[in-house]
C-alpha cells in the first residue's frame, strides 16, 4: 500500500496543539511542523556532586573537552573575562568530519547559561541546574537547524541515538571526571593533611 506523504503530520514537542492531528486531511500550518533538518532533544540528567563543582564545567568552553569527545577545540576570540556576548572559535568532530563554528555566550544566570553555535549547528543549548542535596539535576535542551555537510553527515540519525548515546553520556563522562577528581582530592588530604592557604 502506498503512503501518500502530502498528509503526514510531524508533531512538534512544545506545539500546543501536540496530539490533536487535523482530520480534514488538510496539511497542518508550517508553524507546527517540523523542517526536516531541525533538530530538538532534551537531556534530563543527574550529576552526582554539588552545584558548585558541576556549573562551571557548562559555563567555560575550554573545558568541554574533559567530558565531551566531540569538542575538539575551543579557544576565546574575544579580550577581557568572560561576559555575555563573548565568543568561541570552535571545533567538533563528528566520527571522520570536522565542524568549524563560533559559540557565543547568549545568558548567563546563577545556574542557568544559555550557548548559541553558529552554522552548520545553527544550535541553541541551554543548561538549568538545580541543586538536589549533594546532586545536581541538569535539563539541556538542544534547539537548532543543521546546515551544510552536517546535515548528510548526522542529520540522518534518529533523536534517540544523539540523545542515548551522545548528549547523555556526556553527563555520565562529567559525573565520572568529577568523581575521579574528588578521589584524587580525598587521597591527597589523607596523605598531606587539609590545604594551607
């Protein structure tokens, strides 16, 4: 049997309408499909330490790296300390394909920041913490439309596998890194005693 693509609907997470298909057989406005190339995941994750220790990981570009494979380079275009408005050369690298773009600090609140990458991400990430006793809850929400080579080179990759096996393992790698680090911290002290100032 044949599928007559010009009725297929593609709902939209946060449209309020969600759900409620049209049955006229009518095509839905283009306000409420999704474009082909967009691109909407959200990642709630848990990161076993305190606010203070995991924030400041998803605020400096420089080191992403420490739990994010894909970030390959990261260097501050912009003079002065960090501020909203300040930008980043950035590279990532996307199994054999490499993505050049500038990322640019949009928000920075006291556990809230807000990232923009340039073309071909096209992206707008941002990062909600809450602290929960000595855990931290972070909500990511990734919104963008990918353009150039990246849309032959990931844009055929369904949401869960970029979710599953992509963005949230980078929550897993920072709560790992963050874990070896406060071992590594502990042994220390054992051994030396508390830290003069």
């Amino acid at each position: 049997m044949r599928r007559d693509r010009g009725n297929t609907l593609t709902p939209v997470d946060d449209h309020p309408l969600r759900g409620e298909g049209r049955t006229d057989g009518r095509r839905p406005a283009a306000a409420s499909r999704r474009r082909g190339w967009e691109r909407r995941i959200v990642v709630d994750a848990t990161v076993h330490h305190p606010i203070e220790s995991v924030f400041p990981y998803l605020t400096d570009p420089l080191r992403w790296h420490d739990f994010a494979p894909a970030v390959e380079f990261r260097r501050q275009i912009d003079d002065g300390p960090v501020r909203v408005g300040t930008r980043w050369m950035a590279t990532d690298r996307i199994g054999p394909f490499r993505a050049h773009f500038i990322d640019t600090l949009e928000e920075l609140d006291e556990h809230r920041v807000v990232w923009h990458s340039s073309g071909p991400w096209n992206a707008r990430v941002e990062y909600a913490c809450r602290p929960s006793g000595a855990e931290t809850r972070i909500r990511a929400d990734y919104r963008g439309e990918l353009g150039g080579a990246l849309r032959w080179q990931v844009g055929w990759l369904p949401d869960w596998v970029t979710h599953h096996l992509i963005l949230a393992r980078d929550f897993r790698r920072l709560d790992r890194l963050l874990t070896r680090r406060a071992r590594a911290a502990r042994r220390w002290r054992e051994q030396h005693g508390p830290a003069s100032d």
